[in-house]
C-alpha cells in the first residue's frame, strides 16, 4: 500500500515506533557453524531460533541479559545469552557476523583465547 507521496505505508511512523526495521544479514564463521553443528538438536534449533530472533533485526539493542555490548575487548563486539549457551558476535553497517558459539563455562576462556584487545 502506498501512502503520501507514492511512499509505502511502512516507511512511516506511526505513535512513536517505526514499522519498518532494517534487516540485518547474518554471517557465520566457520568456527561458529562447527560449534553449531556439535550441540544437541533442540539447543541447536534454540540458538537458530534465537539468532534469527535478535540479530536480524536490531543486533546492537543491549539489553540487561539478552544482549551485551562487551568491554574490554575490541573483538568480538557483542554476546547473546541463549540459556547457557553464548553467541559472540561483531556488526558491520547489515551484517552481523556470528564468531563462536560457546557453552557458558567456556566464554572466559575463548575470550582469552580469541578475544581481540
């Protein structure tokens, strides 16, 4: 449907929230799709679900324990929470890049390992 001025109904606010949001591309590392591919098949479809979730469309909205903006380092540059499983991942401009996908009582030590200062 298009609205004033031939644009499309969704370019325009509407009380405050913006109906159309940007698609983000979601990238994984080769790394990233191993550690996929080695979980159990319902926290697999769990982090699938949850990356399509919260990285498509606003990967960079911090929340108190969703999603994390990670300091101290300057690679990767977020980590989603998905019960205790970890996704560690940078975004450029659309493209979300998925770096690893760690169970919880690992993060301190990939970070060590691969965390880029």
């Amino acid at each position: 449907m298009l609205g004033e001025n031939n644009f499309p109904l969704a370019a325009f606010f509407c009380f405050g929230y913006i109906l159309a949001r940007m698609r983000h591309e979601i990238i994984l590392a080769p790394e990233a799709v191993r550690d996929l591919n080695r979980l159990k098949a319902s926290i697999r479809s769990e982090v699938r679900d949850a990356i399509e979730k919260h990285l498509r469309h606003e990967p960079a909205r911090v929340s108190k324990s969703r999603i994390k903006k990670l300091r101290g380092v300057r690679k990767p540059g977020y980590r989603l929470r998905v019960g205790e499983i970890r996704v560690f991942y940078d975004l450029r401009e659309s493209v979300v890049e998925v770096l690893a996908i760690v169970s919880k009582e690992d993060t301190a030590a990939w970070l060590s390992e691969k965390g880029e200062t």
